[in-house]
C-alpha cells in the first residue's frame, strides 16, 4: 500500500481563485527526485505566501504545496550522498516554487540541495533561520567582501521588524557592527530591536529624502534593503565614500530612481541578493557560521512556532505584512 501524508494544498478554482487546505497525499505525488526526506519542520516566508495565494510569477502549476524551506530526516537517497536517518536541511533552489515544497510531511528533492545539519543546530533551528537567515548571511557576506568592517561606519536595516530584517541586525550587531534598524512599527517593537542589537532605530518615514537631491550628506556606509522604491532611492544617495547596499526586497515597489552621482563620486556598491540560486559550498559555508559565531544572542526569541494545522491564517498575517520576526512550521505536530 503506498504511503500517504498531509500537505498544504493550494488548487486553482475554476472562477481562477485559489483554495488553501490541509489534505492527503500519496508520495506518487511528489517528482522524482534523489532524496526523499520525511520533514520535521518549515518556515513561513512572504514568498510562500504569494506562492500560497496563487502568485504565477512564483509557482506556475497548481496543485502546489509551498515552501521554500525544510528541515528533516533522509529516508532514502538515490544518490548515495546520504545514509537513511541523516538530518539534513534545504532552502532555496526550486523547492516551494514549482517543486512541492516544506509545507508537507514529506519532499522529494535532488541530492545538491540538500546540506547536512551542522552539529550545533537542531532541525527546529535551522527553520529559524531558513531563508531568511540565509539571506541576511550572504548580504553581511557581500558587506564583508566588499570590504564594510565595523570601524567603517553605520549599517541600516530596512524592514528591521521582518524575517530577513531580524537576523541582518541580530548577526551584524553580533559582529561588532553599529545598526540603525528602520521600522514602521517603531511604536510597538523598539525594545525588540534593541534586544536584537540594534543601536539606533527609526522610523522608515526618515529614511526617505523628500529633497531629490541626486546626493545627500552620508548617513551610513553599508545597507542592506528589504523595501526598495523611494527608500532604496533615499538609501543609494545618503551611502557615504566606498559604502555598499545590499537589495533583498520590493516591500514598497520594485522600482528605483537614482543617478550615476553616488556610483562615480563616492564609489558605492550596489549588490543584489539572489539567496534561492547560489551555491551549495557558500551555503554550507554560511550554515557554519550561523550555527557558530554568527548566531545572534537573542536567536531563541527571534521566532514562533505553529503547526501546520494553523498555517493558513499565517498566510493571511504575512501577506497583510503583520509578521514580526520568524514563523516556524512544526509539520510533525499536524493532527
């Protein structure tokens, strides 16, 4: 008799709205990859929630179950890469998008995705991290590289509130960096942005240059930007001499208007953050360091756990852009 397992489903409706439901599937339902692996948990991100609402620019083929990020136990691997019962976690690449993804008691997935757990996290930590975490190590790596150490100046965080906004002030404040964390909830979550790390915190509204000044007095030397539009505009031309901003998010729009002035005469960087697609020696590089002395020391109170039973409402709170830090997804608690 074949194996079956919950999911999260979501189906296109014949009105071509979409329905989310918690249902049965067979494991014949998943692609045929090289390692099948029995997940223990998920996270939410925003682009499971668009994923999760229909969004063709996510996942072009309904039936889907979203999910970008898993954590678990390897059932059986084709491969050979992997022995059965090793913990192993995967973000990223096409899983949640159009591959079936972590929000399911089982994926099926191609072996190069997949990066051991590193002895000193759980599987329930790496889901805090997740995507998330992953984004805001490779933008600090990006800073590193680009040559923004501590002693060179300020660091904003756009969206500081959020997921990736969370761990790039958490982990740059562990690094020895001063943070100005940008919010618009600054009212209600200022003494969790200081637990954090952050050593100034404003309100997103004064990121934002009404001037249009093509150049403006340098407020910090490194970004990294989870909102784009205006505030990205602002953020490029207030970055001082030899700065870099890093782009993660559209949270306002995906547009941008800027001159060459900030490029040619203070040299800045402008990088932007593919987390899904890099590659699998940075990843297990930076999963090192997360799982070391990158590991922020307010990271056990970074998240919240829910079941997969409790999943959609979430949706619904993320897309409305009421999440404040991480959603973990405990899929072994499904009724």
């Amino acid at each position: 008799m074949e194996k079956s397992f919950k999911a999260l489903l979501v189906s296109e409706n014949p009105d071509k709205s979409f329905k989310r439901e918690i249902t049965q599937r067979n494991i014949s339902d998943l692609p045929d990859n090289e390692v099948l692996i029995k997940v223990h948990y998920s996270a939410l991100n925003y682009k499971d929630a668009l994923s999760a609402s229909g969004h063709k620019g996510i996942s072009r083929y309904f039936p889907h179950t979203p999910g970008v990020d898993a954590s678990g136990i390897v059932e059986s691997d084709k491969s050979g890469k992997f022995n059965i019962g090793d913990k192993v976690v995967v973000t990223g690449y096409d899983l949640g998008m159009n591959t079936s993804g972590g929000m399911a008691e089982y994926i099926s997935v191609p072996a190069k995705w997949c990066v051991s757990l590193p002895e000193k996290l759980s599987l329930h930590d790496a889901m805090i991290y997740g995507t998330h975490g992953m984004t805001a190590a490779m933008s600090i790596r990006e800073l590193i590289d680009a040559g923004i150490t501590p002693d060179k100046g300020k660091i904003l965080v756009t969206g500081a509130t959020g997921g990736v906004g969370s761990f790039a002030v958490g982990i740059l404040a562990k690094l020895g960096y001063e943070v100005i964390a940008s919010t618009g909830k600054i009212d209600t979550h200022s003494d969790y942005l200081k637990k954090l790390g952050a050593s100034e915190i404003i309100h997103r509204d004064d990121v934002i240059d009404k001037s249009n000044r093509p150049l403006l007095s340098a407020r910090w030397v490194g970004a990294i930007d989870n909102v784009g539009g205006k505030t990205l505009t602002s953020i490029i031309n207030a970055t001082g001499q030899h700065g870099a901003v890093c782009i993660v998010g559209l949270v306002e729009n995906d547009k941008v208007e800027t001159t060459v002035y900030p490029f040619l005469l203070r040299g800045i960087k402008l990088i932007g953050i593919d987390s899904a697609e890099r590659s699998l020696e940075l990843k297990k590089n930076l999963w090192h360091h997360l799982a070391s002395d990158w590991k922020p020391d307010y990271f056990n109170n970074m998240s919240r756990t829910v079941s997969l039973d409790d999943i959609i409402p979430e949706i619904d709170t993320i897309l409305k852009g009421g999440q404040v830090g991480k959603v973990v997804v405990d899929i072994l608690s499904i009724k």
